[in-house]
C-alpha cells in the first residue's frame, strides 16, 4: 500500500470525517475508493448516463421520415 499526501481545507477534513465515521469507513477508504472510481479505464457505454443507458437502441425501428414530418408540421 502506497501512502499519499494531501492538502485538503480542515473544515472539508471534519466533514469527510463525520461522513466516513456514519457510515462506518475511514477517510482513506473513501478517498481510495473514489480515486479507484475515477482512474478506472472507461468504455464508451459507461461514460453515458444511466438514463441514457436504459433508452439506447429503444428507437431502432423508428420511421425518420415520419418523425420529421411530424416536426415540421407542428412548428410552422
């Protein structure tokens, strides 16, 4: 395990350790774990947002056509 240093504003220092102590972790976990999280190599797929993720492919049968159709029927 690697030890690392960092200058963090101690009010922000008092806050992540009333956070980590609730929820029963240590500050170097949380940090780690967010770092890990972070620095982790992404793929195109887990860069969207899950909302976007949970409607991908749902319009692959749509007439385009017909949805511009549509559009500039109800804008003039």
């Amino acid at each position: 395990m690697s030890k690392l240093t960092l200058s963090v504003d101690s009010r922000v220092v008092s806050r992540a350790k009333r956070y980590a102590k609730q929820r029963g972790a240590s500050v170097s976990e949380m940090v780690e774990a967010y770092l890990a999280a972070v620095a982790k190599p992404s793929s195109p797929a887990t860069r969207d947002a899950p909302i976007l993720r949970s409607v991908r492919g749902s319009l692959k049968k749509a007439d385009v056509q017909r949805y511009k159709s549509h559009l500039s029927a109800k804008y003039r």
